[in-house]
C-alpha cells in the first residue's frame, strides 16, 4: 500500500544524512555549512576534539607557556630548599658543607644535636613566621564627635604631651655629661674630617655604592631571601656598632631583609643607618620581640646585648635556636653581666684567640657547660678602605684600577697633610679610638714629651742602676751597631729577636752581665746620636665621640698646657667615619691599648692596610696582629711601656726606610689574612652549621 502511495522507508536510521550522489569533486572543508547541516546529534567522533588535551595540541603557545610554567615552579622549590635550608643531603652545601665538610665536623654535629629535638620548635616557628601578628592597638584620644570644651580639650591634650614626653626621658636620653667645646680655642689644633677631599681627589664616595656583595659567592647564596634581627648596644663610631653596621650593609645587599634593633641610640650612625637604608626597629621592647620571633636568624653584637636575650628568651617559646651571640669585649665585668646566658645561644662568636681562651677559662671557673664549640672570627678591612689603600676589591674598575687608586692615595696624602700644616720632615703618629683610660693616650703624651720636650737624656736616667739591660733589649738600632761585638745567629740575640713580650726575661747571670757591659758602650752611642730626620707629631681622635670620658679628655688638655713643646706637636681631629685620608697622611700607627690590652683592634689592621708599621702594647688581639720586628715595634703595658714606646717612636724617627719596610709587610698580612673575603668566608661557615635544618 506504501508502495503505491509511492512511500518506502529510508535506508539510512533517523536523524542521518541522506545519501547524495557521489561527485568527484573536492571534499567540503570541515568548518564549512554544508558539512555543519550535515552533522547529526551522534557526533561521539568529535568530541575528543573539545577536550583539554586537544586544546593543547592544537594551541602550541599555550602549551609552551604551560611547559616553561611548570620549569619555573620546580625551579623555585628547588631554590627555595636550598635556600631556606633543607639540605640533609648537602646538596646545596654552597662551599661551607658537603665536598669540603671533614666527617669529624659531621661526627661533632650529629653529637651536638643527638640529644636535641628542634622538630616541635621548627613546627611552631615556622607557624609563628606565617602567622600576621598585629600590633596592640595605640591608646585612643578623646573622640571628636564627643562634645567638650576647647578649653578643657587643649588642657587635656597638654597633659597627653607631657606625659608622652617623661615616659620617653628614661629610654632616649641618657645622663647628660658636660660636653668640651669642638674648636680650636680649646684643643689648639683641630684638623678634619677630610671626607670632601677624598671625594675630590678620589673622585669616587663611598655614599654613591649600592652595596658590594658577590651574588654568586657561597655567603649570597646562603643569606638569599632570610630574615635576620641584628642587635646594637650602642651606635656610638667605634668598632662593635661599625661592624654591625657594615655586617647589616653586606646581609642587605646580598638579598637578605635585615632589621635593626638599638639598645642605646647615644652615637652618630643614626643617620648613616638611614643612609645605607637599613631598618631600624623603633621599639626595642615588644616590637623587637615580635620581630625576632619571626626570624631566621638574630645576631648580638655585644655582650651589652644580654639583657635583650634574657628578655626575648622569657617571652618566647622557640629558645635560642636562632640566636648567634659575637661577643666583642675581653674584660671580666662583661663576663659576669652575661655568664647565666652563654649557655642558652645557639653559638657563641669571638674575635681573637686570647679573647676566646680568656672567655673559656672564666666559663670553666664558674663551671658553664657551653651548647657547643665557639667559633672565631676576626674582623676585616672594609671595601672601601681596601679600594684607597689600593688593594684589589671589588670596588675596582678600570677606571678605578689598583695602580690608579695608589697614584691617587698619594695624591691624597699630599693634600691632607698640607691642610695639617704637616712637612716631609714631620713624622705623623696617629692613633684613632674612643678617648678614654683604657685607650692610653695620656701614656702616649708622655712618650712623645720625653722625646719632643726633654730628649733621651730622661730615658737613659730612668735606666740607671742595672736597668741598662731593658733599655738595651729595646733599642733595635744599637742592637744592629753592636753586631761585631755578638754574633747575630748567637742564641742570646736569637731569643730577643723571637721574642716578643717584653715582660722581664730570666736569662742567665753571665748573659745579663754580658748586656751590663755593653751597656755603657749603648750610651756612648745614644749620646752620640743627635741627628733626627724627622721631627714627631702626634694626632688624636676622635673628638667629639660620644664615648669619650670628659674628665680624662681635660686631664689630656691639662697636660698640653703644662708643655707647650708637647703642646704645639700635637693635633686633634673629630669623630668621622672617613678615615681614609687620616691613614693616608700617617707614618705611624699607635695602639696603645691598656689592661687587658684590644680585643682585637680593627683599627690596627686598617693602619696595616695603608702600609703603616704598628707600635703596640704586648697583649690581646695586638699581639696575635702585630709580629715584633717585622710589622712593628710592640712594649708593655702600663708605666713600663711609656719610656719603651718612646725608644720605639725615636727609633722610626731614625730609621725612617726601616718603619717603610714593616708597614709593607704588614699590608702583605693583611692581604693574606684580614680582607673582607676572608672575614666572610669564615662568617659564612658559622651561618652554615647555625641555619640548617636538621
């Protein structure tokens, strides 16, 4: 019946295309009409083609910025264990572990923390750094919407201002001391600071550098990215606040963010803080606790520092496994002020060897079992000084090259001491610190009138009686005029030349009446010597420092007054921290630190760096700096010292060739030993064994 109706069902199911004559012309392309028309509801051969995988296939750049993507995540977790520390494996040992690691390190490691379990601690720091702590709300002043009288709201806000001010008297203001007039009315001579003349004869300042870190060096890698809290007992321009300072400089610029906290704010390197763009925590209470919580690391910068690790170890619960104690005092009464907290750091830090055999002889008397080994190390000749006394740093350029900063500190020399008033026969003899009993500068006035106002003949009185035999065991020159009288390779000259205390030796009775009978012919020849090639000037600093003791500075001024010969050979110069053209004008460099002699002296080896020889007291860090008769000339502590240093100063003044051949040996020390890569180096080995997570 359908089929006289002329109807029959399709060949082809519902919904399917209808089947068209085959032509042999060209296929429709596959986003045409006619193809879409012919699409039906079945389309399960398609759907691949909208799924993620083929978006990627068919968009090449969106599956190359997936790849590079995913590289530079797994580049940054890599990094990120690397620089945060997770290295059981001392893959990223970064020069200070690993390869160079000896396995007695790694024994004495593993014993120091097998009883010790840091993963609770970690846990909670590593909560407590991710944690937003906010600070506590600042007290509110009366609201403006609330009605009261202007005259009662003036009362009230004058009595707001003066309690603010009497609460901070006690923190920002400390005793008031009588201050001495900076001028030349009071110290006579007053010469500096020459920071302008540097720059223009330099041609280069030091304000102008962005930092002078290797960011490829193991130390930049180490510090890439870490939070560390330094800690300042004072920022006074001496040597603890001065290495802190450039020690937060070079933690700066090699990627670290770096905090300040300023137990005593008496000083002048506020402003270079500000500078250097280093952050000072205004608190140094609640503030500076919260912050150190978060950190990675704290470093103490003095033994002063005790009382703000006793604080922040009562508030906390991490402990002290952050803290680095660099202890830069030697005197006993830092001692007992910190000994209940040596125990209680991470690591303890000192300078010098007789520092730290001094520190673990007082530990082992009060019986202070110590976490671990102390660490030593030395402070360095900053870049900039290196830069001037043309050492090679990485200051240099080729423009700035070593043989041109060497022309040019000559250059430097020449102008500052015309601006001194100072001649080619005029022996400069500088010593630099705070002004102060301990530093010696009354005995160096001394040594020096005994040579300017009264002459040899005082120092050959004083050894009367037997006493010639010190005197003779100090005079280098008539040690070398009296050569054909004892063999040099003999052992009594040997001995002396080797040693280089000057406390009284215990020689035989035949060689110390041998020394008597040369006495007399030791005279002959001082009494002969009248000839000087040089004529002595002493400059003193530094004025005006905050340190400085004024009862000891007048007594200082009541000398000089008492001796107008001494007087008008003697200069002053203000606190600065541009030293360079001080150093470059000297001859001589005077460390004549008393009692238990510098810690270490920074200063000293600045002095070394500049090619000047070292006349120093025979104790502390001086003695391990200072070789005897070959970078200088070393005497003893106290009143025996005084006449010695001046046979010292009259000896250079002499031998002018002689003090030139010691301070090239002792720039070459300071090369070999005192640089800043080598202070890092050594730092960076500290930090290492510290900031590892285990």
């Amino acid at each position: 019946m359908e089929e006289e109706n002329g109807l029959r069902p399709s060949p082809l199911r519902l919904g399917s295309v209808p089947v068209t004559a085959q032509s042999p012309r060209k296929p429709s392309p596959r986003g045409s009409a006619q193809l879409r028309r012919g699409t039906t509801g079945r389309s399960s051969r398609y759907e691949p083609r909208t799924s993620i995988l083929y978006c990627f296939r068919s968009n090449r750049l969106l599956f190359w910025l997936l790849l590079i993507t995913m590289w530079a995540y797994a580049g940054f977790y890599f990094q990120s264990r690397w620089a945060h520390g997770d290295n059981k494996e001392d893959l990223f040992s970064g020069g200070y572990g690993g390869e160079k690691s000896l396995e007695q390190d790694k024994k004495n490691r593993r014993d120091l923390m097998a009883n010790v379990d840091t993963k609770p601690v970690v846990k909670l720091h590593q909560r407590l750094r991710n944690m937003d702590i906010v600070d506590p709300p600042k007290p509110k002043r009366p609201s403006k919407k609330k009605k009261v009288k202007p005259g009662s709201r003036k009362r009230s806000r004058g009595k707001v201002t003066e309690m603010t001010q009497a609460e901070e008297i006690p923190v920002e203001i400390e005793v008031p001391e009588e201050e001495i007039p900076k001028n030349n009315a009071t110290y006579k001579v007053l010469v500096g600071p020459f920071g302008s003349v540097e720059d223009k004869i330099l041609e280069w300042s030091p304000e102008t550098r962005s930092g002078t870190c290797d960011r490829k060096g193991a130390f930049a890698r180490l510090v890439w990215s870490r939070k560390i809290i330094l800690i300042f007992h004072e920022l006074s321009m001496t040597g603890a606040p001065l290495a802190m300072m450039e020690l937060a400089t070079e933690f700066l610029s090699c990627g670290a963010t770096v905090s300040v906290v300023v137990l005593n704010r008496k000083g002048g390197l506020m402003s270079e803080l500000v500078r250097r763009k280093i952050r000072v925590i205004s608190d140094k209470n609640n503030s500076s606790f919260r912050s150190a919580m978060k950190a990675d690391l704290i470093i103490a910068g003095s033994a002063v520092c005790s009382s703000w690790i006793e604080q922040y170890l009562n508030r906390t619960v991490l402990g002290s496994t952050q803290i680095i104690w660099w202890i830069m005092e030697n005197r006993r009464e830092y001692f007992n002020r910190s000994k209940l907290l040596l125990n209680k750091v991470k690591r303890l830090v000192f300078l010098s060897e007789s520092q730290s055999k001094q520190w673990l002889e007082w530990c082992e008397e009060e019986k202070i079992q110590l976490n671990s080994e102390p660490s030593l190390i030395p402070l360095s000749v900053n870049d900039e000084l290196a830069f001037v006394a043309g050492i090679q740093c990485s200051l240099n350029t080729l423009s700035f090259s070593v043989e041109k900063m060497q022309e040019r500190r000559q250059a430097l020399r020449s102008a500052v001491r015309q601006e001194m008033g100072l001649s080619d026969k005029d022996m400069l003899a500088i010593t630099l610190s705070s002004i102060t009993p301990g530093k010696g500068q009354f005995m160096l006035l001394e040594s020096a009138n005994l040579i300017v106002d009264q002459g040899l003949e005082v120092l050959k009185s004083n050894y009367s009686d037997g006493n010639e035999a010190s005197l003779l065991d100090h005079d280098y020159l008539s040690r070398a005029l009296l050569q054909d009288r004892a063999s040099p390779k003999s052992p009594a000259l040997s001995r002396k030349r080797k040693h280089s205390n000057h406390a009284p030796k215990k020689d035989s009775e035949s060689h110390r009446g041998k020394l008597k009978q040369d006495a007399s012919s030791t005279k002959l020849v001082l009494e002969g010597r009248r000839h000087r090639e040089k004529n002595l000037k002493v400059l003193i600093g530094s004025v005006g420092l905050k340190s400085n003791k004024v009862g000891y500075v007048k007594r200082l001024l009541g000398y000089l007054s008492d001796h107008s010969n001494l007087s008008s050979s003697v200069l002053w110069t203000p606190a600065t921290t541009r030293v360079a053209s001080l150093y470059a004008a000297a001859d001589v460099y005077v460390m004549n630190s008393q009692g238990v002699g510098e810690t270490f002296g920074r200063v000293t080896i600045e002095a070394m760096a500049f090619g000047l020889p070292v006349l120093g007291t025979n104790a502390g860090g001086t003695m391990e700096i200072v070789d005897h008769n070959v970078t200088g000339l070393l005497h003893p502590l106290g009143r025996p010292g005084a006449p010695i240093l001046a046979k010292n100063l009259e000896y250079l003044l002499e031998n002018p060739s002689v003090g030139v051949e010691m301070g090239a040996r002792g720039r070459e020390k300071v090369k070999k030993m005192y640089l800043k890569k080598h202070m890092y180096q050594k730092f960076g080995e500290v930090l290492y064994k510290s900031m590892r997570i285990k």
